[in-house]
C-alpha cells in the first residue's frame, strides 16, 4: 500500500487568500475585475500560458484562461524559481492541498512520464514553489474532482540544449496524453517582463507573445535571449507550444496582457502577466 502525502500550501496567505471564503470571493472578483473576463465561456484548446503573481496582481488576467477552460485533467509547468532539485522534476504520492481542498496528482501518469519523458520524482522542487500551487485554486473553484501533474523546471540559462529538451518533454507528454481516455490540458505557468518601466515591458512582451501566437517557439527563444527579456517561464512556454503543436494545435490567441502598473498606477517598475490559449 502507499503512503500518500499532504503538500501543504506553501503561500496561502501571501500570494493568494487562505480563509476558504476570501479565496473565492477573490478569485470572483477577478473574473469580475475590470482587466478580467466577467463570465464563464468554456472554449475548446489544448494549452495556455498563465501569470502566477499574486492573485491582486495577475488574477484578473489568469482568470481568462480559467474562465475559458474545460473540465479536464491538467499538466501544470512551472518555473522552479529556487533552484532546487532536478532539471524537469514531478511529484507522485501526494496530494495538494489548498483552502478549497485537496487536489489529486495522477500517479498513473506521473509513473509513465517518469520512465519516458526523462522527468525526476523530487519533493525539493515543489516543496516551497509557488507557480504551481497558485493556479490549483482557480480550478477548484471552476471544477470539483479534477487530477493533475505537476511538472517543475529549473530556471536556468536559456541555452539551444535546453530549449531542446522542452521541445522534446511537450512531445512526450503529447504522446502520452494521446493513449489516455480522459481529457488533458497544459498549463503553462509564467510571468512575463520583471522590474522594468510599464512601457518597456509592453513592447518586449507584446513582440514575443506574437511568436508565442505563431507557435514560433525557436523565434521566441531567439528573441528572449536577444533582449534578455526576464520571462521566468519561458521553459513552460516553449514546452506548452511544442506539446499543443503535437496535439493538432495551429495556433495561440493572446486573450489579455496587462502589468503590474496597470493594476497599481505606479509604472517605473512592473511585472508583465499574459492569458494564452493554444487551439
């Protein structure tokens, strides 16, 4: 028999509400928000890349991609922002808790991405990560009984090798879901521009979320490295795009993008967020 375990919230409190009715109302008002969708309207794609700042930050924008998603079982990618663990690491035999509950990880699936997507089992690497754990919340609240994977991936030089190897992790897990009954999405989880003026982050991420659009995943890595653009998920990005490629994606559709600044008023040093479907 196996032990399974309690992922406690490592940033209830802080990045989002820990009182289980604060959350939703929270998460309420950023469907509501003036940046954010206003209604539920479920549309059919295979991936999406979502903002994981604090919920009065970036929860207006995630909040259009989850009030757009389908009940599924999810792939959540992160950047791992702590350095720790493995370079691509999942975690089986746990459960996720969070204010609203406790949200299964599919063991089945993590054993098989294990063995064939070189991905590692490591607890270290999800421990005290937050770009997981922050979109658990928004699911929850739109679906009861959902599964997921948790895939963390270390934050590091964005080199050709590791552009590569998340090419090649999209393909795999593709494949794998392509062999499964149940439906599955992938979240990508990622900021975009960090601590530079509103302006200057505006015009570097609207021009890579063009290539991002495009599914130009080798384009925009060129350009991130170019500009030396502080996107910490673009890891997740490239693996999303390759694995909505596999599955018959064409193309993406940026849905929202605002910053910081336009949440606070203050632009002299901002953090951009972006909703993105693949369909």
């Amino acid at each position: 028999m196996v032990l399974v375990k309690i992922r406690e919230p490592a940033v209830a409190g802080s990045f989002y509400p820990s009182d289980k009715n604060f959350l939703i109302k929270t998460i309420e008002d950023c469907i509501n928000h003036k940046f954010g969708p206003k209604k539920i309207e479920e549309k059919e794609f295979f991936a999406a890349v979502v903002p994981h700042a604090g919920y009065i930050y970036s929860g207006p924008i995630a909040s259009w991609v989850y009030a757009s998603i389908k009940k599924a079982n999810y792939i959540i990618a992160g950047p791992n922002h702590y350095g720790v663990g493995f370079e691509f690491s999942t975690l089986k035999d746990f459960i996720w808790k969070t204010p609203l509950g406790e949200v299964l990880v599919d063991n089945n699936f993590v054993e098989e991405i294990i063995e064939k997507c070189n991905v590692e089992n490591d607890f270290r690497a999800h421990e005290f990560e937050h770009s997981i754990e922050v979109q658990l919340p928004f699911l929850q609240y739109r679906f009861k009984d959902i599964k997921f994977v948790p895939i963390s991936i270390i934050h590091s030089f964005p080199s050709q090798e590791l552009l590569e190897k998340c090419k090649e992790l999209g393909k795999c897990l593709a494949k794998a879901v392509k062999n499964k009954k149940e439906k599955w999405i992938f979240i990508a989880s990622s900021d975009f521009s960090h601590y530079v003026p509103h302006s200057k982050a505006k015009k570097i991420d609207l021009e890579l979320i063009k290539e991002i659009e495009k599914m130009k995943e080798e384009r925009f890595w060129k350009k991130l490295v170019e500009k030396e653009a502080s996107v910490c998920g673009y890891c997740p990005i490239v693996t999303a795009i390759s694995f909505a490629r596999e599955m018959g994606a064409k193309k993406g559709k940026l849905l929202q993008y605002k910053t910081s600044g336009d949440i606070t008023k203050d632009k002299s040093s901002v953090v951009g967020y972006a909703s993105i479907i693949f369909y």
